[in-house]
C-alpha cells in the first residue's frame, strides 16, 4: 500500500481550457478519499490522471516515494473499477476476475490463488462457474470488485462505481465497500457526485469545483465548517440555506426580519469590519426550530413563516417558506403536523449558523 | 526507430500487409512504438535477423495466419477485391477499434473483444493498432451504451484507451464496403480529439462530424456573432439544460441552483443571443455552437 502526493497538479486540453488547476493533495496509505463536486468539476480528470489515462500537464504525481508522472499506466500498480463497468459476458465470474491477471502474465496457480481468496472475501465462491447474466446487480458488482481486488494493488480507483443501480442495492454497496475497505486497508480513491456517498464512505472529503479543490476535509469538518458558501451547499440534504443581509451593530438585516447575532460571532464580525456590510448568513434546515420551548428561548431570532409545502419524510417532515422574499427549507420533527399554508412560528438556533463574505462568499474567519 | 529501419533496408521494407503474398514472403516485425512492418524474407541474412530482434519484436502468428474468411474480408475491405464466393454474406455490421495507446496486448484485446460480443467474429487487423471486426447482426445486438461500459472494462484490464466505431448493418458485400468506406472516414476525422468518447455510431457521430466539416472562419463569425456578449456562466447553463433534454428542475437540481434561477438565466441568455432554446431551431444550433466552444 501507499501515500500519494499531488503537488501543483494540472490538466489543460487544447485552446487553453482547463480541467483542472493547481491540485494539491497528500493521500496517506489507507485512507477512503473521496472526490465529490458536480459534473464537470475536474473529478474524473483527476482520477483519471492518478491512473495514468489523461497525461498530466503540469505538476507531480508520486505513488510511494516514485514520480509517476512518465509511468505507463499498467506500471503504477493500481486497480479500477469504473461508473458503467460491465463484465465479459462471454465469460464466467472466475475468467472475468482472472482476466486482468492473465494480461500481466500471472501463472495459473497464482491466478487460482487470487481470484479464489477474492472470491471467498466477497462471498462469490458458488457463483465462479456462472455466466454474468445468471448474476444479480449486486453479484455483479462484486464481481467488478472482485476483478480489481485481485490485483493486491497499492491503490485502488474508483470512479462512481454504484452510480447505475437502483437506491436500495446503492446503499447495501456503499456499506459493503465501506467494509471491504476497512479489511483490505487498502489506499482508496473514490469519485463521486453523490454527497451521502462522500460524507458516508469518506475518511477524508476533496471538494472540487471548476477543476479547483474548494475544500479538504473529514465529513464532519467539511459539515460543519464549509470554507465557502458552495461547499456550504453542497454537502449536505436539504442543503444549507442563505440568506443575505445587511449587518448592523447587534443584528442581521433581512430586508424587514431583523435577528439577533450571538456575541460571540458578533465579535468576529465587527474585527473583520463587516459592521454596515452585506453578508451571507447559512443555516443548515435541522437549525431551524419549530418547538415552542426553542421559539420561547430565541425571542431575538423567531419569524412567522407561512408554509409553501411540507413534506412529510416519514421522520421529519421538511417546510418550504420564505423570509422575506428569499427561500429556506426548515426539517422539523414530523410529530408536528403541519399543512400547507399554514402560518407557523420558528426560530433559528443561530449559535449553530455560518457567516460569508457576500462578494467572495468565502467564510468569515476570526 | 522505423525512419532509421527504412534508411538501412530501402524498398526491402513495407509498413502494410495489404495481401497473403506479403504475408508469407515477408519476414514481420513491430518497433516498440507498435509500428509493424516487414521486410523481404529472402534478402535478410541471418545476421541481420539476429539484429533486428534484439530492437523489435516479431508480430505473432495469430496477426499474420488469416483463416480464408478473414482474407477475403481483408482484400474486400482494404484491396477492393470482390469475392469469389456465391454464398449469400449473413447481416452484419462492422466494429472498428482504435487502440490510442502504446504497449496493448493485441492476442488478448482480441480475446476481450471475443468474450464481449460472441465467438462468430471475424477478425481483421490493419495494423497494430486498429482491428475491424465483422459482427453477425443479432436479433438483440449491444447496444452503444452497453459497449461504453465493455470499453472501461477493457480499459480498467488493460490500462489503455481505445475507441470503437459502431457501423450500421449490411446485408450485401458491395453495401459493407461502402458503408466501411464512409464509417471509416467519420471515424478518422474524430481521432485527433481531445476530448474523444469511447463510443461512436453513425447518428452519434453527427453533430461532430458535421462541424468537423465546417470551415473554422465560418464557424467562429458565426459563434463570435451569436455568443458576442454572453457570459461564461450563461454557456454552462445552457450546456446542462441541453444535457438534461431541457428538463429544468434535473438542471437546477445539477447546477445546485433554484428552479427560479436557472429561468432567469434563460431569459438572460435568450435577451443576450437571440436564442430561446425551448423552439428545436434554436436549441440545435446553441447545441451545435456550444459543442465545439
């Protein structure tokens, strides 16, 4: 197994477009990463650049303490497993995992070794004689798990490997890879667009937006501190919401709602001469309160929202409001039963909300 | 390495085995560029032999021994020549596969191509690196989005980019070679790019083809003229929403934006170009103009 280093990593196609710029990363051996971000944000690319397939324009890429930059891909001692993987339908489970073995000249005995102690760690021992199509979707995809766990690699690379199936057999894989991880402790890449994939698999999180990482961190950091108001947004469902607003002395202005900042993130504020400023105040919907023992609490930040929809989620229920003329989403418990329409007191805990710059919407520091 | 060949053999050498006769009377090798070529078996001398094999690697058997089928498809394909054979030809289609890397194993990327698709496959290799294979059409044949997925499985195996063309059915020996002729030439002008798919088919290849076929100049007046004012942003927008089939709340929901939002932008986009994209008119040509932007 093996750390990997990217320092200063870049990818640029023809006529100056780039996919991703100044990517820089240190990946401890055994670590799960995760690069999540929308389509296009350079994921892939990167991916696809540790494993040799895209050349790298610019930067170093070491796998252990080798620059990989100029090693042929099948040199890097790595292993994929890809979004739309299928199998050799021609072929049974056992030649479908021995295939990438037989490529790199294994002997018979080895291959048999490989693909049996696999097969066994993955739970496919009775299905080695079976064609693909005789395989469920998740058999299937362990199959596709099993023909890159044979390899023993120093890494192995992920690229949305569970985004063809249904949700249900989405869930039992993410935990089913999640485990296989914690037994092969094995470096891992795993790419991503699915932020419960990130925040649910992930040791590490890499954010990434227009080919730029918009923040490295574990779930919880990325969760509770979002450098930006995009990684604010995307991680996270409901996603965070945000409200502008003119800063004063104590209070937040929302156009007429005015609500009390805690002193505590007052003080920050002032010191960064935000005072008489526009801001970006994020609340993530769980902050958002509808118990009358809250409410009574949290005089300084109650509203009277009116209730666009509320949709019951079985659990808790999510209310669709406006305040002042700017949309939030609030998850309240579903013991309330709330109706569309319907005017309704709640309060932000705002103890627990994020300030941004409203230009850089970058976040307020100390 | 194969300038330097040729300066030292002269007209010994030929790059293409374009028939039998230079398949048996030639002696065929590859450089380790994967560049094949050979040269006039009885002009070599045994040292000369002994030379070339400590720098290039003698072709296999299995990419120089065709079967009787695989000739004829051979000279039909690449020499023009019409077969004897009064057998009516089965339907089928024709597959081309590029390997766009170096070092690929060609015995077992045919063994994966043959466990992918069936085992009636005839196999015609033009080089090292480009194989034709010629597929009975099945009741139920793969799809190209099946054979995306076969793709990054040979990709993931072999750790090599390759593409494939996917040709249209034929039912007589005159229609495969036309429609070889014309798949081949749309297929070639896509290899230079960048950014290539994995998978190609006649309708697929449409939109790229056709401005691949149109004058730079002309594009770009037209593209400058249309996209004169219109900011980065608005572009992205209008690229998800085409990729969501103009389907606007899987675009908001894809861009982390309102629904309410990407309409403004869509209103901004259409007061800046001129084009409404919910008309088919204007939306292929904002596809057309953004694909090559």
């Amino acid at each position: 197994m093996a750390d990997i280093r990217m320092n200063s990593i870049m990818k640029k196609y023809e006529k100056n477009v780039t996919a991703v710029q100044d990517f820089n990363l240190d990946i401890k051996d055994k670590e799960f990463i995760v690069f999540v971000g929308p389509s296009g944000c350079g994921k892939s690319t990167t991916l696809r650049m540790i494993a040799g397939l895209e050349d790298i324009t610019e930067g170093d890429l070491f796998i252990g303490d080798l620059r990989v930059n100029d090693v042929a891909p099948k040199d890097r001692d790595i292993a994929m497993v890809f979004q739309n993987y299928a199998l050799y339908p021609h072929m049974n489970v056992y030649d479908n995992m021995a295939f990438g073995l037989k490529l790199r000249k294994f002997s018979k005995s080895e291959i048999e070794t490989r693909v049996k102690n696999a097969a066994k760690i993955l739970g496919l021992e009775e299905y080695l004689d079976r064609k693909p199509k005789a395989l469920s979707g998740g058999q299937r995809q362990r199959v596709a798990l099993g023909r890159a766990i044979v390899r023993d690699p120093q890494v192995f690379l992920m690229d949305e490997p569970l985004s063809n199936l249904d949700a249900k057999l989405r869930v039992q894989m993410r935990s089913e890879i999640t485990k296989l991880h914690q037994r092969l402790q094995s470096t891992t890449i795993y790419v991503t667009h699915d932020q419960t994939e990130a925040m649910t698999m992930a040791s590490r999180i890499v954010i990434m937006k227009d080919g730029v990482i918009q923040q490295v961190g574990t779930p919880k950091e990325v969760y509770d501190t979002p450098d930006n108001v995009f990684v604010g947004g995307f991680i996270g469902s409901p996603a965070m919401n945000f409200l502008t607003g003119r800063l004063e002395e104590r209070h937040l202005v929302i156009n007429e709602v005015k609500v009390l900042v805690p002193e505590g993130k007052m003080k920050v504020l002032r010191e960064r001469g935000y005072v008489g400023k526009e801001i970006i105040l994020g609340i993530r919907p769980e902050d958002i309160h509808d118990e009358p023992i809250f409410i009574e609490s949290s005089q300084e930040s109650k509203l009277v929202a009116t209730i666009d929809v509320a949709e019951l989620m079985g659990a808790e229920t999510y209310l669709y409001s406006k305040i002042a003329g700017q949309d939030f989403i609030a998850r309240v418990d579903s013991r309330s039963d709330i109706q569309n329409g319907q005017k309704l007191e709640l309060a932000f805990d705002l103890n627990k909300c994020h300030f941004f710059d409203a230009t850089s919407e970058e976040r307020i520091r100390p | 390495m194969i300038d330097k060949i040729k300066e030292m053999f002269g007209d010994r050498i030929v790059e293409e085995f374009s028939d039998v006769e230079s398949v048996n009377n030639y002696r065929w090798y590859k450089t380790p560029q994967d560049q094949p070529f050979g040269i006039r078996k009885h002009s070599l001398t045994e040292y000369e032999v002994n030379l070339l094999e400590i720098f290039v690697t003698p072709l296999p058997a299995y990419y120089l021994q065709l079967s009787t089928e695989q000739t004829m498809w051979k000279q039909l394909l690449f020499e023009g020549t019409q077969p004897d054979s009064k057998s009516p030809l089965k339907p089928s289609r024709i597959l081309q596969f590029r390997i766009l890397s170096k070092d690929a194993d060609q015995e077992l990327f045919q063994e994966a191509i043959e466990n992918m698709l069936s085992d009636d496959l005839i196999f015609v290799w033009k080089n090292t690196y480009s194989l034709i294979v010629i597929e009975p059409f099945k009741d139920e044949p793969i799809s190209a989005q099946q054979f995306q997925g076969l793709m990054q499985t040979i990709e993931s195996d072999f750790f090599i980019k390759a593409v494939v063309f996917i040709g249209t059915a034929f039912h007589t020996f005159q229609d495969s070679v036309e429609s070889f002729e014309k798949e081949a030439r749309i297929f070639q002008s896509f290899l230079s790019l960048k950014n290539i798919n994995q998978v190609y088919t006649l309708a697929s290849s449409f939109p790229n083809y056709l401005l691949s076929q149109m004058d730079d100049d002309d594009y770009n007046f037209i593209r400058n003229h249309i996209f004169h004012t219109i900011e980065p942003e608005l572009k992205d927008t209008v690229k998800m929403l085409l990729k969501c089939n103009l389907n606007y709340s899987l675009a908001a929901k894809n861009l982390f934006i309102h629904r309410n939002s990407l309409q403004y932008r869509m209103d901004k986009f259409t007061e800046q170009t001129g084009l409404d994209v919910k008309t088919i008119p204007d939306a292929v040509t904002a596809y057309l103009l953004l694909l090559k932007n």
